[in-house]
C-alpha cells in the first residue's frame, strides 16, 4: 500500500541521499523542475559502484540474472569459489532469502513479465541520458560502437543462441558472424573462438567516472548544493522526512528526500521505509593502461560473465558475479582468473601496470531496481537496486523520480518497480 502523498507535487526543497550515477541523475532531473536540490554523499560524486563497472549503455539488457535453469546452476556457484558465478559458503544462511527470491524470479512466466519491464526503461535510457548530456555540453561522452560477445565453448555458444531469441523477441538487433568478420572488426581477437555475436545498438561512455563528475558538476553550475557528510537519520514530520541528519551533526532541511544510495540504500534508508530485499553482487575489474590493443567496441564474454571496454585512459575487464556481503574483502584472486579469461579471447593484451577495483553491484532479486515511492512515508522516494544496469538506467531513473515527485505521470510505466512489490 502506498501512503497518500500529503504535499506531492509541491516540494520544493529536496534532498538526494547517495551521488552515484543513480543519485547525480535524480539531482539533475529535479533541478530542471525548478526544485532547490542538495545532493548528499560521503564521498565525492561517482566513487561508489558507479566508479568501477564496465561502462555499458546496454542496449540489450531486457534479460533478468535469474534465468530459467539457474537452479541447477548454484551448486556449481557454491563449488567453484573462482567461476564466474560464485557463492561464498559462509554468506549462505545470511543469503538463502535473497536466494529463495532469486530463484523464484526465474520462472518462465516472471522472466517475460521482467523481460518487459526492463524493456520499457531500456527504451527511454539512451534518450533520458542525451537530455542530461546535451544540457551538460558533454553529448560525446556516450558513443554508440555495438559489442561483440565472443564464445569460447559449445555451452556458451547454445546459451547465447538461446538468449537470442528472447532479444529477438523484443526487437533487439543480433547478428551471428563468422570468426573472420568478427576479427576484421576487431583483429585482437583469438581464432581459437567457437562463436561471435554482435549486438550493433550498444553503447557505452567512454570513461564511467568521468561521466558522473562532470554530471555532478553540472548539476553544481545550476544552482545545485553538494553536500558531503554522511548520513545516519532523518527528522520525520507527518509530511514525511523533514531533515536529513548527518553524523557531524548537521541537520539539512527538505521538504522531501530520495534515497539513491546504491548498495546501502537499505542501511541509509531503514528509518524511510526500506526494507526490500536489496543485497549485494561484487564484481571486479582490472583496467590496463597500455592494453597495447586498440579496441573500436566492448567485447564481452559468454562463459567468463566480464565485458572488455576501451576507455579514454585504457581498457577495462570488468565484471563476474560473487555472491557475497557489502562490505566484504576484495578476494583478488578472482582477478587471476578473469586476467587469464580475457587473454583466451584477446591473447595479446598487456596487463602491465593494471589497476584492481572490487564493487558492490545493488541487486533486487527480481533484476528490477526499486523506483518509486516509499511505502511508508509520503515525500520519499527510492531510486536503487539497479544491479548490472545501474549505469545504463541512471538518467531514466531520475526523469522517472522527477515525475512521480510532480506528479506527472512517467513516459515508462513505473508499476512493475514499485517498492511495496514483495
Ligand atoms: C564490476 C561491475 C561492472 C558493472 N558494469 C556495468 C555496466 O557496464 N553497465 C551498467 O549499466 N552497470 C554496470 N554495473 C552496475 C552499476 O555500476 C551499478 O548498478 C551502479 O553504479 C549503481 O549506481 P548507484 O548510483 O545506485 O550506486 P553507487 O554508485 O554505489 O552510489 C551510491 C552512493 O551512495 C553513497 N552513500 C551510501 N550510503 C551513504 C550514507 N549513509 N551517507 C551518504 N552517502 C552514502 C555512497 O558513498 C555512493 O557514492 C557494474 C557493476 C560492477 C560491480
């Protein structure tokens, strides 16, 4: 049930819990409604999970994490501490509700009623972000190159065969190549390959951090109030929060508040009403400073779950999933394997001087962000859980917040990520 929202519409002053890309784009998309915003992190704009991901704009992701047959696939998550999808033993009581939903997620029928809703929010990404970027004077930060994803086993091949068709379903472009073709396009590529897809309407920026600051600093130019602190309350008022609470004391008034706090949304939220079953993926990258390939597009792995994306200051390999907790150490040696994963597609890669990163992907079991209203507390709204795409929905996500906080009604339906769905 959603509580009646006593003054929508009409608030004025808003606070904005979290600068990720989440969090910056939300900022943006209020301020271009006239609304006095402050923007509160406890570290600079961009350092949190939106610092280190693989740079993808999607244009394929209509596809949950939780396909059918991932069942059968967790006992090799849990033997395998080092595949791409891995399970640490001891998070598994503290995970199996998560894990219970997640599976539940996979049905047949919830798989296509996902696939639609994230269909519909993948339409408006690109658009909702050129707004944000042609504002800001940046549209070239976002180039749209296609990606390759290469198979190196028979398995690997079949399951991307198989997603195919759901892409196909959708309209999604896909476009099976030869190896040949594929290594004309891009001639790093290993022969040894036993299949290449390309998906011509991927994008990706061409540096994901830089993407975020010079976003934020837009947001600054306008009028907008960074605030760094860190949050640990509210003051409530039956109009919802009345103050966000700093832990140097601070008390910053607003008349409404939208947490985008990534991965700790739930911890910075609690008192707001959130409560949904967010929990953690951890992912890895390595960047190369002198990869000493020159890459046009990404290219992604079938079997090893990481993506290759040129950057404007290098190559990054990033992801692999490990289902763990936030804040848990960096296991390094994931890197070892993705490191030898990403030379069986690109062989000559040169990972001298790489750079290490370890990141807390904010995943819902269902693969659908939380975007919406609190239902508890009127004047709050949640812009988390974004998972794998939180960089390709960021900007819609806030042009969605910026609605509902107007009540207007968003162009992409918002039902489907409403946080009173569990
Ligand atoms: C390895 C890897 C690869 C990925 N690749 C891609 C990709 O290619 N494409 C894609 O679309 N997505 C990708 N993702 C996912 C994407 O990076 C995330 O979904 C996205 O960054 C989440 O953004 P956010 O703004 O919600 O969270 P964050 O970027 O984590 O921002 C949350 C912010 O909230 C702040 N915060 C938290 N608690 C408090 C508090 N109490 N007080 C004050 N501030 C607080 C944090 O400091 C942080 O800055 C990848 C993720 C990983 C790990």
């Amino acid at each position: 049930m959603v509580v009646a929202q006593e003054s929508e519409g009409t608030a004025s002053r808003v606070a904005v819990v979290g600068a990720g890309i989440v969090g910056v784009c939300c900022a943006l998309y209020l301020q271009r409604d006239g609304r006095q915003v402050t923007l509160i992190d406890r570290q600079e704009p961009g350092q949190g999970t939106s610092y280190g991901n693989a740079a993808i704009i999607s244009g394929t992701g209509v596809m949950p994490v939780a396909t059918p047959g991932i069942l059968a696939d967790v006992p090799g998550m849990l033997m395998n501490p080092q595949g791409p999808l891995a399970i640490r033993w001891q998070y598994l009581p503290r995970l199996a509700p998560w894990l219970f939903r997640f599976v539940a997620a996979s049905k047949p029928a919830r798989v296509e009623e996902i696939s639609k809703a994230l269909a519909a929010l993948l339409a408006e990404a690109r658009p909702a972000f050129k707004t944000l970027l042609d504002a800001a004077g940046a549209p070239d930060m976002i180039v749209q190159r296609g990606l390759l994803t290469t198979s190196t086993t028979e398995a690997g091949l079949k399951s991307i065969e198989k997603k195919r068709q759901l892409l196909e379903r959708h309209g999604i472009a896909v476009e099976r190549l030869t190896i040949e073709e594929a290594r004309q396009m891009e001639p790093g590529l290993s022969r040894d390959l036993t299949g290449v897809h390309h998906y011509p309407n991927n994008a990706h920026t061409i540096q994901n951090y830089r993407l975020v600051t010079l976003l934020a600093e837009d947001f600054v130019r306008n009028g907008g109030r960074l605030q760094r602190g860190n949050v640990v309350g509210y003051d409530i008022g039956r109009a919802g929060p009345r103050a966000v609470k700093l832990e140097d004391g601070t008390a910053l008034d607003c008349d409404a508040v939208v947490l985008a706090a990534g991965a700790w949304s739930k911890e910075a939220g609690r008192a707001l009403g959130a409560t949904q079953p967010l929990d953690t993926e951890i992912g890895y990258h390595l960047t190369l400073p002198d990869p000493a390939l020159q890459l046009r597009r990404p290219i992604a792995s079938a079997e090893g779950a990481f993506i290759c994306t040129p950057l404007e200051d290098g190559l990054r390999i990033g992801g692999t999933v490990e289902l763990g907790k936030l804040g848990m150490a960096p296991n390094w040696e994931r890197l070892r394997i993705l490191r030898q994963n990403a030379a069986r597609i690109l062989p000559d890669l040169n990972f001298e001087g790489a750079s290490r990163w370890q990141g807390f992907r904010p995943s819902m079991p269902d693969s659908l962000p939380v975007i919406g209203p609190s239902p508890s507390l009127p004047n709050t709204y949640f812009a988390f859980g974004h998972g794998h795409l939180g960089l390709t929905f960021g900007a819609v996500t806030g042009r969605i917040i910026a609605d509902l906080a107007a009540g207007r009604a968003p162009t992409v339906d918002a039902t489907p990520f409403r946080a009173d769905r569990f």
